[in-house]
C-alpha cells in the first residue's frame, strides 16, 4: 500500500513510522518539518490534570496513550539512538488564594472520574514534596502518574525513526490531494488541516499559501467534510539555571489569583512556563511583553526561585483546536483519513493516535473512538462559483429554529468578506423588533435561501468560529508584540 502523509509534525510522523513498520510505502509532505507545534509544546503527559470539564470522551483515549508511552518511548530511543527525556514525573497542582484552593478542590473532584491517584494535599505537604514552593501556597493535588517528555527530542527522534523504517520526506507543499501519487492520504497537517476540506472552517482556515481560498484536488465540485479547526496561539518561556541552582523536581501546575500556569523541568535542566493563550488567527510575532511578564509574574509566585533564572526563549505555536475540543481522527471517504485537531494534547495523544490510525490504514473501520468522527460537524455542500456554500449537519437540518438579527457568520483570513455575504441572514429574512422566540433549545437547520442555496442557523453555525474554551489564558495579552524566539507552522500537528 502507497500512503501519503501531508504534515511532519510528531502526530504525522508517528503514523508514518507505524505504517512504515507495517510494511505501506510511506511519504510525508511537508516544506518546513518541525516548525510548528510539535517543538513548542510543553511536553507534559497528563490524563489526569489534562481533564477538563465537557471533555469526558476524551479520558479514556487519554489514559490508553499514557499507558503506551513507556514502551513507545523505549521503541522509539532504540529505533532512533536519541534519548527523548520521558520521565515517570508527578504533577503537583497548587494555588496561593483562597478562591485558588476551591478551584483545586473543584478539579480534584474531575482528576478522581480518571480512575487514577489523586491526592489532595495541605499546603506543608505539598510543600514537603515540592520544597521550591512558596509559602504562599494553600494546599494543592498531587497526581503521580503523570508523565513528561521533552518534544523537541521527540520529534527529532521521530524524524529518525521514521527514515530508518523506509519512510520518504518530501520538503513541499501540497496543494492537490489529487495529485498525491498513494492509495490512502492522511491529513495530519495541524492548523493547516482546514484548508483541505472548504473555506468556512473558522480562523484555521487562513494558514498557509491559499488556504481556505478552495477546495482542492480530488474534493473540487463535490461536497466534502468540514473541518472546523481553529488556531489557538500560545506563548511559552524557556529558562535555564544558573550553575548549581535547584530546579523543580516535579511538573508544577497551578492558579494564581484564578489564573492557570505550568512549569515543567527538563531532564537537561531547562524550565518550560506556559502557556498564553488567544484565538486571534495567525499571528506570527513572538509573545508580547504582556504575555511574558504575567507568566514570568504567576510562576514566580508558585516557585519564587524562578526569579533568579535566565530567560533563555520566548516561542509561539498555535494549537489546532475544534469546536468542541476533541480532535479530528478517522475516515473521510474510502482514500481519505484525518488526524489532527488534537488541541492541548498534540505529545500525549501520539502512541495513541498513531496506533488508531495506522490500524485504520490496515482495514480496521473500528480502530478510532466515534467521539472523534472527524465527518461529525457535517459537509460543505454544492461548490459553486461565487464562492458560497451551504453547510449541512443531517441529524439536525429538520428541526426548528428562530434566527437572531445577527447569526454567527463563519469567517476565514482570505474569505472572511464573501463567506459572511453568503451565511448571514438576508433583511427580508429578519424577524422584526419584537417578534417573541419559540421556547425550549434552539436547534440547527440549513435553511433555503433566496439563491437556492442553503444556511445554517441557530448553534452549530455558531460553533464554527466560537473558541470552545483556552486552556491557559493570559489576561491583558495585546495582538502585536516582539520577542526572542518563534516558531509557528501549519504543517504540525501537537500541543503547545
């Protein structure tokens, strides 16, 4: 079998090894490998403090890949010669308020739905396990069987690996699926993913030359999937010690003043703080003063000795996140298979995911979770001329909805005009002032409109360019800024 992989971020180069070692000929498309997300994220192994509420599916994929992670990181230091820094390293989750410690207590009561250990801890415990802890803290949650590795090392060793097994790198970019010379393409291709499959994906859609601008290839005039993914940018801090001074031995994560913040240590010795967090589309420049001082600000109240280290990089990479926070894995149509959308938890989902779909590629239709069904947020339908389509979701385009006076118009970087031209609601289409709503939920329907074409209504279109919650949000962040460091692609696929 001849499988082509577009994105040579860690997820697409992990399917690449897998389906290398079972005997597809396999080349990965990407013009710029590990630029993206893949060499920002902090590296954390998670299934219990990555828990959040409305992402319950999520738990179980997230405990099978941090089973896996021991042995796939044994496997991938032979076959590559580089040791990746996979550290068996609890997580001690802290806050220094009052109100921190009740939304420590909060989360504690989700980390003990993962069926895994949970400690709640008063605060001269927690400091006993973590004595770089300011004594400012009230008492935290341990969780000891979260995992960390170092992902700059991951992806190099992945790169290796993968060549190793007979896997071909192609330096290019890839603007015509039809043009890929395999049986089976698998889109693994981060924030850069949407491109592929319509223009009305949300902020995504604007990464990379042309995209959102088509659809391509092989899906031109005919409907195709639509993958909402959106870029989430975050800016991440890396420091070093100086000379003998104590780093922390455990990943710290925290609230300051109900504010999230991470530290995770190196085994080399470097600190990773993180991480910001906007959906404000592709902003290139590196983290703005702002950013960096309120991480720099709430980690040094967690952990006071940071003050004193050196401020080695800022980097920005932008996490490819989906409506509802889930990603996008599994079958598109019979040549087709997505993986990406993987949000926060790009490195910890790899065993994982390239398990599922590397099993997908060899004929298991039942290898991947139908929570992440990547056709689930319907079709993009009837390509047509003046660029407008209609979306489509089928279990919902018979119930009834009222429109509001300003429904959510779907909107990318290069088609933000002419797409909401063609979703918003047209004046004759209005209610007028005053008119009352129907009661219960306001479900979706594709309406007819007067071109014969069709919108959506009522929450799924909303859902396309609604940011579905960040996972660390730093108050205060402006859109323009200068910094040391960047690294931002639309080729990777990882958490940042």
């Amino acid at each position: 079998m001849r499988i082509a992989i577009v994105g040579a971020g860690s997820i697409g180069l992990a399917v690449a090894w897998r389906a290398a070692q079972s005997g597809a000929e396999v080349v990965v498309h990407d013009p710029d490998p590990g630029s993206g997300a893949s060499r920002v994220a902090a590296g954390m192994i998670a299934p219990v403090t990555e828990s959040h509420y409305g992402e319950e599916a999520l738990g179980p994929f997230m405990a099978e890949s941090a089973d896996a992670w021991p042995g796939f990181a044994r496997e991938l230091e032979a076959a590559s010669g580089l040791a990746i820094g996979f550290r068996d390293v609890p997580t001690l989750v802290v806050g220094v308020e009052d109100g921190d410690r009740a939304e420590i207590d909060r989360q504690a009561d989700l980390y003990r739905f993962t069926a895994r250990e949970v400690e709640v801890l008063t605060a001269r415990a927690a400091r006993k396990v973590e004595p770089l802890l300011s004594h400012r803290v009230r008492g935290g949650v341990l969780a000891p069987e979260d995992r960390a590795v170092d992902p700059r090392v991951v992806h190099d060793a992945l790169l290796v690996a993968a060549e190793r097994a007979g896997v071909a790198l192609r330096a290019e970019q890839v603007d015509d699926l039809a043009a890929l010379d395999a049986d089976q393409v698998v889109i693994a291709a981060g924030c850069g993913s949407a491109r592929f499959f319509g223009a009305g994906a949300g902020a995504g859609a604007g990464a990379g030359a042309g995209a959102g601008a088509d659809l391509i290839g092989s899906f031109r005039d005919r409907d195709v999937w639509h993958l909402p993914v959106r870029p989430v940018r975050g800016a991440v801090l890396r420091l070093r010690a100086v000379g003998d001074q104590p780093v922390p031995r455990t990943t710290v994560r925290g609230f300051v003043k109900g504010h999230p913040i991470y530290i995770v240590t190196r085994e080399s010795g470097e600190i990773v703080v993180g991480a910001s967090s906007d959906e404000r589309g592709f902003d290139r420049r590196t983290g703005t003063a702002g950013a960096v001082y309120e991480l720099l600000r709430r980690s040094i109240e967690l952990v006071p000795e940071i003050a004193e280290y050196h401020l080695a990089e800022v980097s920005v990479g932008f996490r490819p996140g989906t409506p509802d926070n889930l990603p996008l894995i599994g079958r598109l149509d019979k040549r087709t298979v997505a993986a990406t959308g993987h949000y926060r938890n790009g490195i910890a989902l790899i065993p994982a995911t390239a398990a599922a779909v590397a099993a997908l590629l060899s004929g298991n239709e039942k290898a991947v979770p139908a929570a992440f069904d990547p056709r689930r947020f319907g079709q993009v339908k009837d390509r047509r001329p003046d660029d407008s389509r209609r979306f489509e979701r089928p279990e919902l385009q018979h119930a009834e909805s009222v429109p509001s006076e300003a429904e959510p118009a779907m909107q990318t970087e290069e088609t933000g005009r002419r797409t909401a031209s063609a979703l918003q609601p047209r004046a004759a289409e209005r209610p007028a002032a005053g008119t009352p709503r129907r009661g219960g939920p306001r479900l979706s329907r594709a309406e007819p409109v007067a071109d014969g074409g069709q919108r959506l209504t009522g929450p799924a279109a909303a859902e396309a360019t609604m940011p579905s919650g960040a996972d660390e949000r730093v108050d205060r962040e402006p859109t323009t800024g200068a910094g040391a460091a960047e690294s931002t692609s639309t080729h990777e696929e990882a958490d940042s």
